[in-house]
C-alpha cells in the first residue's frame, strides 16, 4: 500500500491529543501539498492535526463527554509515552498546558484527510524508513513499527477500519486486537459492544460501559435531541452511515443494520467492530 511519508516532529502544547489523535509538524510544510486524495488542514508552520489510521480509542472529550476516562487516559498515556514524552500536564478541559519534552522526533504515513480535516495516518517514532516527501509502499512488518500497530497490540484501542486502509494492513490490525481481546488485556474485558447494554441515562455510556467509540458518539449526538432510547435505530438509518460487512460482503447504508435495541433500553452491535469497514464521510 503506498503512503506519502513525511518527516517531523510530534508536539501536545496547546492540544488535545488522546489515544489516536495528536498533532504532527512536518519539517518541511511542502510536503502536506504532496498527500494524496483529500488534503489535511496544515498550519503554515506545517503543523497538523492527526487522526491515527485503523484504530479508535475511547473519547476523553467529544460534545463536552466522554467516555469512562481510565481507559481514554491510558491509551493516551501509552501513545504518548511510545511516541517518547515523558510527562505532560493537562488543564481540567483536558489540553497540554506543557510536556517534557516539548516534542519529539518522528514521521507519518498518510494517504490523505478526513471531514474533519486531520491527516490520517499511520505514526513511527524516530528516524524514517525513506525520505520525507516520498512514496512508500506500507506492508505488514513496516505496520509492526507504527503506534497504531502498538496500540492495537495492548487492547487499548478498537480496531476501526475505512476503506482508505488496505487489506493486509486490516488483517494484521484484526489479528493483534482479536489477541489480546483473549488476552484479556485492555479495555476488552470491560467491552459490551456485541454483548449488550442497558441505557438508563447519559450516564450509562459516560461513564459505566466500555463500548465502541463510532457508538458512543453516535448516541451522544442521539440523546442531545432529547429522544427514548426506543427510537435510536430509526436515528441511525438517517444518518446513513455507509459500510460492508466483511465476512459477508454486504453493502449496507446505516448503522441500524448492525445495531438492535430490545425492550426499549438495551443496546447491542450484531458484528464485532472488525468485520465492519466503513467508507469514510
């Protein structure tokens, strides 16, 4: 799979990184001009927020909640301390008022932006395998080097796959999750994705069950409009989300496909995140 390469550094001053975002500046700000597809929004300094490719980690802040913080913060410890800050210190809105050190050196791996104008991409640490600016074909042992493969490893994160993400690369990310969810490690043995969960308030979600973030925020934005949780599958069918079923091969138009509500409260996604692939939007 080919991917533009760019060198740089990794800084937190000033953002809001948590376990599969955090901000990257390119040591030349050209190189952003070079990505592929849509391009990432890049400070003329050449920095840019990241969205790491194949992976989700639970939400420390998104609409003003988030999901239960031990795990958000873990995984954002670990990037952070993969990625070789040693501290950092947080305001209470969650942004690095300052970290040791103030960056630190490494490169990305991007075939383009998202909708929310962030460079996805894949994340090494230190010096880079070929020269910023260049194509680079990303097989599997490069994939081993990266945060992202990292991260996927400890169960940290869920695995979360766009069509931007080749197959191999999808198939090593699902093995390393699908090991250490029978591990035990990470945040698997709390998650009640596929199991099933009871919904009696905001709460629930907030701060009680560990569930696929793509979930999460969906009902997050669901409960703003003040609805009963009965009334959630016919939400998600507006909101059309487009996606294939992997083991299968079925196109789908809406999460509501792929998620039930029993007894007006209780909630359950029908496959394991990582037989879903999502095209992006």
């Amino acid at each position: 799979m080919p991917m533009l390469l760019i060198q740089g550094k990794f800084r937190l001053k000033g953002t809001e990184p948590d376990g599969d975002t955090v901000h990257f500046v390119a040591d030349n700000p050209n190189d952003w001009t070079l990505v592929g597809g849509k391009h990432p929004v890049h400070a003329v300094n050449g920095d840019a927020p990241l969205r790491l490719e194949g992976i989700d980690a639970l939400e420390t802040h998104y609409g003003g909640e988030h999901q239960p913080l031990q795990f958000g913060h873990a995984a954002a410890a670990e990037l952070l301390t993969w990625l070789g800050f040693n501290s950092m210190e947080r305001d209470s809105k969650e942004k690095v008022t300052a970290s040791t050190p103030e960056t630190t050196p490494g490169y990305i791996l991007t075939g383009g932006g998202d909708i929310h104008n962030r460079a996805v991409a894949l994340a090494g640490r230190g010096a880079p395998p070929a020269t910023g600016g260049t194509a680079v074909t990303v097989d599997v042992p490069l994939l081993r080097q990266t945060a992202n493969h990292h991260m996927a490893s400890l169960g940290l994160v869920y695995p979360t796959f766009y069509t931007s993400l080749f197959r191999d690369l999808r198939e090593e990310l699902t093995k390393v999750a699908q090991s250490a969810r029978t591990a035990g490690q990470g945040l698997w043995p709390q998650d009640v994705t596929t199991t099933g969960f009871k919904v009696t308030a905001l709460s629930t979600i907030t701060d009680d069950v560990v569930i696929l973030p793509k979930l999460f925020r969906r009902l997050v934005d669901y409960f703003d409009l003040g609805m009963s949780v009965s009334c959630f599958p016919a939400y998600l069918a507006g909101k059309e989300d487009t996606l294939t079923v992997l083991s299968t091969g079925e196109r789908l138009v809406g999460l509501h496909h792929v998620v039930t509500v029993t007894n007006g409260h209780s909630i359950r996604m029908t496959h394991p995140v990582e037989d879903l692939l999502f095209d992006e939007g």
